[in-house]
C-alpha cells in the first residue's frame, strides 16, 4: 500500500477556516486518510472529496462538482477518514468544519497508484477509454476534457470535430486544401479554386492576388511573369492577360516595337500610329508622339521615317 503524507504548505489552494485542496500528483485509488489538525474539539462533520479537476465551487464547498466523499471517524486532533467506494482521481478536497480549525498534515494510504493512459485515451471511472474518432489526448488524462481534435480540425464540442480554415472534409477526417484552392472558415465543404489572377499555397484561408506583370498559373498554385515587354493590367488566368507595352505592338503573336516613323502611347496589343503627314519620327519604339515637321520645301516619306 502506498502511503502519501501532505504538510499544508503543500496544498494548492488553502482559505483559512474554509478549504484546503491537495493536489495528489496523478491518480490514486484511495483507501482510507488521515487527519491532523490544532483544532481539540470535534470534527468529524468535515467532508472530504477526491476529484479530477478543481472547480470554483471547491474553492469553498468540497461537496460540489466532487466524485466521492468520506466519513470521518474519531475526534480531536486526529481523525481518520474512511473512503466510501475506492475513490480515485488527482486532488484531494478538505472542507473545515470548524472555521478556525488549522489542518497540519493529511496521511493519504492508497491502494496504489493508477497506470496512466496512454496517448489517445483518458480515465473514465477506473478504466481508460478511447477518446471520440478523430480526437487524441495526451498521456495521463484524466477526463474527455483532454481529447482535441487532430491536426486540420477543430472541436465544435466534447466530442465532434470540424474540419478548420485551409481543410476540407467531414467529421473530422480532414486533408489540406491543395495549391490553388483555399477554404476560409470551418466547413464541411470542399476546398475553392482561387479566381483568375489569384493564387495560394497548400492549405491556405484564402488567395493572394498576381502582381502587376504577372498572371496566375492553370491550377492557380503561382504567378508566372509575362514575356519581355509585356504587361498584365488586369487579374488574368493565364499569358492573354499580357499585352504589349507603350512603345510595341502586337505582330505574329509577338510584341514588337514600333518602326520609326510610329508611335504607341498606351498599353495594349493594337498596332503602332503612323505621324501625320508632312511629320517624321527617327525613333524606333516610340512610347509617345516624337513626330516633327520636315522643313519648308520637303516632305514626308511614305513610311513617316524621314524628309525628302
């Protein structure tokens, strides 16, 4: 039988004339506790709980929220506190009688300590049971209030799981939202493919937007630069969303600047302007209007490139 001794300088919780909490490291299953006390008059009307977790209530009534309780016998400064039905679990509650009754040890013979449960379980009466379908638990504990939902879910209650932000799936069976899809809130629904111009990485709340110059992969898992000389003004889904910039247009598929004797002052694939007649540009690529006038007695070439 292992004996336990508690002086009250190692109780958790001590109000003066009210309760003394013992905290009795881990689990016992109890037989019977001693009581030593100041006090010379009777005290057997204390009572004397076992319980798994401390309340506010045991703070100041050992009877509330409490899994068992004891008689007591004998007087005075020593009394011995008989266990009604093996009780088991972590702290010790002592309520005082006597207002002014000052406890100075507490003997607690226990038949022996309990084995802890392992992972994944928790101690319901003397047994361990397994904590809800995808829910775990650490060693040694002591109640359902231990068991949390695996990685990917969260606890909608004691004993149901929902997949979180960034997973999909139901029951608590979750997977993370691939690249290219997201999920913003706990949902039983499935993952949501990011728009055009967006785009995430695994398990994500949500999608980021392509900067400028950029356009979102097919499966929306990256942003991909446009070609040279090409710009992206709008979230696009894949390289239509790239036109040619100020100064080019666009040829065959491709952008190319503009010849001399043209010009092109916005963005986009439509072809260069030509200068106005009687005007000339020298200057291949233009991004602006570089056109000027052919001096008195000449004229413009046909391709607006020089004076003749």
């Amino acid at each position: 039988m292992t004996v336990q001794s508690w002086g009250v300088p190692d109780a958790i919780c001590l109000v003066e004339g009210s309760t003394t909490v013992i905290d009795l490291n881990k689990s016992y299953v109890i037989d019977y506790v001693e009581l030593f006390s100041t006090h010379h008059d009777r005290v057997e009307d204390s009572e004397i709980s076992v319980s798994d977790s401390i309340t506010s209530q045991s703070r100041t009534s050992c009877s509330n929220g409490v899994n068992n309780r004891y008689t007591t016998t004998g007087y005075g400064t020593h009394q011995t506190l008989v266990c009604d039905a093996g009780a088991k679990g972590r702290y010790l509650c002592i309520q005082n009688a006597i207002k002014y009754m000052i406890i100075t040890e507490v003997r607690v013979f226990a038949l022996g300590r309990l084995p802890p449960c392992p992972v994944g379980m928790y101690r319901l009466d003397n047994e361990c049971v397994f904590c809800p379908r995808y829910m775990s638990s650490p060693s040694f504990s002591l109640s359902i209030a231990s068991c949390v939902c695996e990685l990917g879910s969260v606890n909608v209650d004691s004993t149901t799981c929902q997949c979180d932000a960034g997973w999909s799936g139901a029951m608590g069976h979750c997977a993370r939202c691939v690249a290219g899809t997201f999920q913003p809130l706990p949902s039983v629904a499935a993952c949501t493919a990011c728009a055009a111009g967006k785009f995430s990485g695994g398990t994500a709340a949500g999608c980021d937007t392509c900067e400028s110059g950029s356009y979102s992969s097919s499966d929306r898992s990256q942003c991909l630069l446009c070609p040279t000389n090409r710009l992206s003004l709008s979230m696009g889904g894949d390289i239509s969303a790239c036109v040619c910039q100020t100064g080019w247009s666009l040829t065959n598929g491709e952008c190319t600047p503009c010849a001399a004797g043209t010009f092109k002052d916005f963005i986009g694939n439509s072809t260069c302007t030509a200068c106005a007649a009687g005007k000339i540009s020298a200057v291949v690529g233009a991004a602006n209007n570089t056109c000027t006038d052919c001096p008195v007695g000449s004229y413009s070439a046909d391709n607006r490139s020089k004076c003749e």
